[in-house]
C-alpha cells in the first residue's frame, strides 16, 4: 500500500490533479482578450484572421490577447444559444469580463452545408455591467469573407471606443 | 493615353462591387411603434442606408407585416425564428421572383439598445434555410448606428444570387 502511495505521488497524474488552474489572461486597460469559442476545429483561415486581427488591433495601439475561451466555453456556450436578451443578462458574465479590458468572444459553429459557410456568433463584453455591448448570432461569413470579420471587429472597436468610456 | 486608360479604369471601378447584376431586393420593416422622434430617425438612417445601396426596396409596413403575423405589438424580436417570421413575408410578384432579405429593425434609442434580425438567402427567406443572423447592439450613437447598418447590409447580401 505504501508503495503504491509513494509510486502515486511520484505520478504524473498526482501532479496534474495538484496543478492550480492557471490564473485570467492579463489584460491591459485599454486592451482587448479575443476569446475563441469553437464546436469545431478552426479552420487554416480562421487562424490566420484572427493573427491579423491581433496585429492589426496591436499596431492601432490596442494590445491584444487572442486564447481559447477554456473555462468559459460553458457558459459562453450557452449564452451564444440564449437569443433572448433578459435570459442572456441573467448570465455571469463578470466572471469572463476579469481585469479591466474589454472581452471579444467569436465562436465559430460546425458548418452548415460546407466548411466554408459557417455561423458565426460575435460579442463584445465590457468590464462594467452590463457586460454586453454587442452580440450577433448566427452571421456567416465565407472563405473570402475573413477579411470582413477582421472589418467588422476592427470597426465596432473603433465605434464604441471602449473600454474608455461608458456604453451610452 | 495612359491618363484615359487610368480614368476608364477609374471608371469601370465605380459601381457597385457586389456580385452578379442584379439589384438585392430587401424589405426593411420599422418595429416600434413611431411614437418616439428618436426612434424614428435611428429607423430612418437604417432605411435610407438601403434605400442608398445597390438595392430595390420592397415595400412592407409594420402593420402590414403584423397584420400577416396576427400580432398587435412586437414580442422580443431576437426569440424570433423561421417558421414564426414565415407568413409575414410578402408575396412576390411575377417580374419579381426573389425576395433577397428581410431586415426588420427594433429602434429604442431611449433604453439605448437596437435590436435588428436579418433573413437572407435569395429564394429562401420565407423557408427554414434562410440565413437568420440576430443582432444587438447596447449603444445608440452615430458611428455605433453606422457600424450596425454595415453589419446588417453584409448579413442582407449573404447567399445573395443574381
């Protein structure tokens, strides 16, 4: 028995169970954390729109932090698939809206009719409740269209300028 | 020479860059009730986007619309689905086979939120395989408005075909 407990502790799967979740992605206050929710691998060109969004948000001053929503993938999960808006509030959404940046979520859903066609669900969440600036659900966007998701996060970040100043 | 080149150039550039060559025909329907100038002018900048665009409008009022729904006032327009939305899509007339799009937008400046549901998919707007992409947006300024008219026109044109 003893030696079992030793070889146990010695495991890596009692190592796995000791490790601490690791703590929220920093973000900088006038930054933005692009959580990506996925029911389906991301494509090659999903992968590359959301580097040059990154870059291109970096390079307009913004610094971003692109990273699978992990633990939150439950509750955005469902907060993609709640279409009605007071049921959405009822949601926790502070818990995903840490630190003082502001959250862009995208879940890409499994295709359709083909890969290239897939709905698409985009929110911007803001540290102060409420916590929802925009969502859209169910937009699509072909293979060409990547260009446009980077056009129209890029553009809605610019509109609404947070998170420098209240949602009006 | 080359500065005529560049100008036909110039020039071929200048329409709609949209494919095909056939103009989208969308129905773009007010949901509040016109009783707030706010309101009504948000709706007013959405419609007139449209009007402005490579499109030709179809005309549906909301009690039009309604009155195909059985419905006095607007539920929640985001809870809205295909087969609710169905018997509110007009007929088409026989020049006129395809409905592109249906846009119906819920303006409420005062609450400062805009709720838009856009139908699309040329042939298919009044079917299950329509496109049915819901928007909210919590800001009712100028440029957050504008930003929201581009997302609602892109949505409008998705499986558009001439």
């Amino acid at each position: 028995m003893r030696i079992f407990l030793v070889f146990f502790l010695l495991s890596p799967a009692a190592w796995a169970l000791s490790v601490p979740e690791p703590p929220p992605t920093p973000v900088a206050p006038n930054g933005l954390a692009v959580l990506h929710l996925n029911t389906a691998p991301l494509l090659r060109s999903e992968v590359r729109a959301l580097d040059r969004l990154a870059k291109q948000l970096a390079k307009a001053g913004r610094p971003v932090v692109v990273a699978p929503a992990e633990r939150h993938t439950e509750l955005l999960t469902r907060y993609f698939e709640i279409h009605d808006p007071a049921e959405r509030a009822k949601l926790d959404l502070g818990a995903v809206v840490q630190g003082e940046g502001a959250v862009l979520v995208i879940r890409y859903a499994p295709s359709r009719d083909n890969v290239a066609q897939r709905p698409l669900g985009v929110a911007l969440l803001r540290p102060a409740a409420p916590h929802e600036v925009f969502w859209i659900g169910g937009m699509g966007f072909s293979e060409e269209g990547v260009g446009e998701l980077i056009k129209l996060i890029k553009g809605v970040w610019e509109a609404t300028a947070l998170p420098d100043g209240p949602a009006k | 020479m080359m500065r005529l080149i560049v100008l036909g150039l110039l020039a071929l550039g200048l329409g709609p860059a949209h494919a095909g060559d056939r103009q989208l025909e969308v129905a773009v329907v007010r949901l509040d009730d016109g009783s707030d100038p706010q309101a009504k002018a948000c709706f007013g900048r959405v419609r007139a986007a449209f009007a402005a665009d490579y499109s030709v409008m179809v005309p549906l009022s909301r009690e039009a619309f309604f009155k195909k729904l059985g419905i006095e006032a607007a539920p929640d327009l985001l809870t809205w689905t295909h087969e609710r939305i169905a018997p509110g899509i007009p007929a088409t007339a026989e020049d006129r086979p395809f409905l592109d799009a249906l846009v119906l937008v819920d303006c409420q400046p005062t609450a400062g939120v805009v709720r838009a549901l856009v139908l699309s998919g040329t042939g298919n707007v009044g079917t299950p395989r329509a496109n049915l992409v819901r928007f909210a947006l919590h800001r009712t300024d100028k440029p957050a408005i504008g930003w929201l008219i581009k997302q609602l026109q892109m949505a409008a044109w998705l499986d558009f075909s001439p």
